[in-house]
C-alpha cells in the first residue's frame, strides 16, 4: 500500500476530510484506514452521535457502496468498521447477512425502479449489527440501518431475513420519495409501515424469484423464535394468528381498524390491499403492482390518509398504465377489498 | 427507588418492545450514584407527562421511564428527540448498562 501523504493516526484532519479522502481514494485497504482513522477522530472529539459522522460520506457516486460496523453490543453509532465494499467476507454471520440484504435491496431498486439507492442520488448504506445487548429490533435511523441480535427468546436475529432489511431500507426511500415524509403516526403512520412491508416483501419475491401466487406474503418469517411464531405479519392474511404468532393484531380491512392504533397495527389494511392489488394483476409482485406503488409516493403528502393512497396509486396506475386500463381497476377494486373507497 | 424504561418502535413495534428495570439499592454504589445524579439534573418529577414530537419520523423510538421513589411515583412518555441532555443521557445509560426484563 503506497503510503498515504496524511498518514493513518493523524488526528489534526477532521473526520469529515478523512472520510471525504476516504471516498476518493481508490486503495481499498487505504480507505479503511483512513475511515478507521475518521472513526477514532470522531471518538475522541466526542461526536457520539451518527449526524456528524455521515456528513462527509453520502456524495453521490452511483455505484453500490456498502459498509458494515459492528457496535459491540452497546449503543454508539456506528461503531468498528467491519466490512466495507468488494472486501471480503467476514467470520460474522450477522455482518455478511447485512451486507448482502443491503446490496439485494439496492439491486432491486436499481434495476427494477431505477432508483439511486435510499435518495436517489447514490447515498451510500451504512449498516451496523449487534446494537445494544439483546436488542429486539431493527431500525434505519434516518441516516442508517441498525440490527440488534435479539434476545433469543422472542427474537432470534434480524440480519437473517431479508424483508427486513428492505423494509427497513425502504423507511429511508419514504422519507425522500414522500415531500416531507410520512409522519408516523396514525394513517400517515399506518402507511409508512406499510409501504415498507410492500417493498420487504416485493425485494423477497424478487430474491427468489416468486410469483405472487408462490410468494408466502410473510413479513419477519424466521426471525422469530419457532416457539413463539413464524412470522411477525401476513400481507395475505392480517391477524391470521396460524400464520403469524400470537400477537398478530392486524386488521385486514376497515371493519377492524383500531382508532389510535399502533402503527403496526393499522398497516395490515394497506398491506392486505397491496396484496389483493397484486394477485389480481399477477404474475410478480415487482412487474405492475410495485411500480404502482412506488410511483404513488410522490404523490402523497406527510399526513396522508388510507383514502390518499388509494386515491394515489389509483392516479399512479393511470399514469403507468392508463386512465380506465385494467390496471387502474384492479387497484380500485383492492382498495375497496379493504374497505377504503 | 425504581426505574423501569420501556421502548416501542423499530421495524418489529409493540412486539419488539423491551423492559429495564433497575432498582438503584441494588446497584453498586457508585452506578447508583450516577443515575440518580442524571434524574436529579433531568428534574424527572417535574416534567410533564408527555414529551413527544409533533411530526415523529419512523425513527423516533417512544420511550416510557416510570419512577418510583417510594415517596413519589411518576411516568414520561417521550421522544429522545425531545429529551433534555440528562433524561438522554439517562436513557442511554439505562440502555447501555441494564439488560432488558
């Protein structure tokens, strides 16, 4: 490795230029010196938090860029530098399940939507595993993904499954695809869970190439504890406790919403009618239905309602397909499926 | 006196949700200290009972931390977003240092 001219202990440079050389420079073993060197820097400056780190590494490139950290089990964000891009596999099952849910998600949305990665314009995936001890979750936080290891009792793990990395991936297509966002919290709330179910479930379809009578329509399936479920939620059946596990509280259709629900809860009527939409217009989830519902994004506005999205991907089918084609029905009548006119 | 925090959120919700409780006699003292330091300094029983964004993102964990002293008991459900240095300081020593229920 040639020598870099700033060296890798050299504290004087900011983490920003680190990183900004980081990214320029075309020696990948240089980089990771040069990212663990930012790391350290930010470290000792103090910036525990994520929002200064990211600063200087989300210019857009167009090409794939994946990194992992691992937070050794406590809460600083992002953590050691694990796995960054074209290296090689890690010992770490939980990282190289993070890497390549990351990079499938991205694929999909490159070659299927032709979207640039989270914001369209490129930003680069910074994923971090083994967050706090026994962490029953996974979360992107607004900059990037975060997976705890579970508890091992109720949950096993949220690397393994990759609808969950593309749900929670997608959160962060939401907040640049949506103007201003999707508020989360009631409908808008509803919606925004919802919406990252889809395209979970539409990355897992395409992963293994399903069609939408193949597909199994599970969100979390293998995640949890067998003792305890199977899945976390059913697109195709909402609140079907066989399915799922014993606290599916999903409503399928409006006769069960829950006023004041969570918004895990009330996102099982979008989804279920993302699922009615998508058999009737069959094939793979990814070829119509998808498209449809990504192109209603930009439609919607922060506090939209069930009745917006139907209304959205009602005008986003026209768009694509037609006003009065078959396809604008089939997302008609799915709605109304669900109850929502 | 008790502290038991309780997150919501993430991809997995209300299921995920996870429980810490911690009673400060049984801490080592110097642990101790520093939480209850942090209470003091967030004027917990003071706060009013709701701190939480208008417009929460998908990120926005919800976090309840109930604390009883044995003379007084009191709940805050807030966004960290919202809290002051010390309550997020606080929930982050909680986080880091507890293990879940």
């Amino acid at each position: 490795m040639a020598a870099h001219p700033h060296g890798c202990t050299c504290f004087i440079i900011p983490p920003k230029m680190l990183r900004k050389l980081a990214e320029q420079t075309t020696d990948q073993q240089e980089r990771h010196c040069l990212l663990d060197t930012a790391e350290a820097s930010a470290h000792l400056r103090g910036q525990r938090s994520v929002a200064p780190i990211r600063l200087g590494i989300t210019a857009a490139t167009g090409e794939k860029r994946r990194t992992v950290y691992d937070a050794q089990n406590k809460s600083t964000l992002p953590g050691k530098l694990v796995r960054g891009e074209d290296s090689k596999p890690s010992a770490d099952k939980a990282v190289n399940q993070a890497y390549d849910g990351a990079g499938a998600t991205y694929d999909f949305y490159r070659e299927i939507l032709q979207r640039n990665s989270i914001d369209n314009k490129g930003l680069r995936i910074d994923s971090t595993v083994h967050y706090q001890s026994k962490f029953n979750n996974a979360f992107w936080n607004g900059q990037q993904m975060v997976y705890g290891d579970g508890d091992g009792k109720l949950f096993l793990g949220f690397t393994g499954a990759v609808d969950v990395i593309a749900h929670e991936l997608t959160h962060g297509v939401t907040q640049y695809a949506v103007p201003g966002g999707l508020v989360y919290e009631d409908q808008s709330g509803a919606l925004n869970e919802s919406i990252s179910d889809v395209f979970g479930s539409i990355v897992k379809q395409w992963t293994l190439k399903q069609s939408v009578e193949q597909a199994d329509w599970l969100i979390g399936a293998g995640i949890m504890a067998p003792s305890v479920g199977k899945a976390l939620r059913s697109m195709a059946d909402p609140g079907n406790q066989q399915l799922t596990w014993s606290g599916d509280d999903q409503p399928k259709n409006m006769a069960g919403y829950v006023e004041n629900g969570d918004v895990h809860t009330n996102s099982g009527i979008p989804n279920h009618a993302f699922y009615a939409a998508a058999i009737a217009l069959k094939g793979n989830s990814w070829d119509k239905a998808g498209p449809i519902w990504y192109k209603s994004l930009s439609l919607l506005t922060a506090n939209a309602t069930f009745a917006d999205m139907a209304k959205a991907t009602a005008q986003a089918a026209a768009l694509l397909y037609g006003a009065d084609s078959a396809e604008q029905h089939a997302v008609q009548a799915a709605w109304k499926v669900v109850g929502v006119a | 006196m008790r502290l038991i925090l309780k997150c919501t959120g993430g991809f997995a919700g209300p299921a995920g949700a996870q429980t810490r409780t911690v009673d400060l006699t049984q801490l080592p003292a110097d642990q101790a200290s520093q939480l209850q330091q942090l209470l003091h300094a967030s004027d917990f029983f003071a706060l009013p009972p709701k701190l939480v964004k208008q417009a929460p993102k998908s990120w926005d964990f919800q976090y309840d931390l109930e604390v009883d002293d044995g003379g007084q008991n009191h709940c805050v459900r807030y966004h960290l977003d919202e809290a002051s240095p010390s309550l997020k300081a606080l929930t982050e020593k909680l986080n880091d240092e507890v293990d879940p229920d």
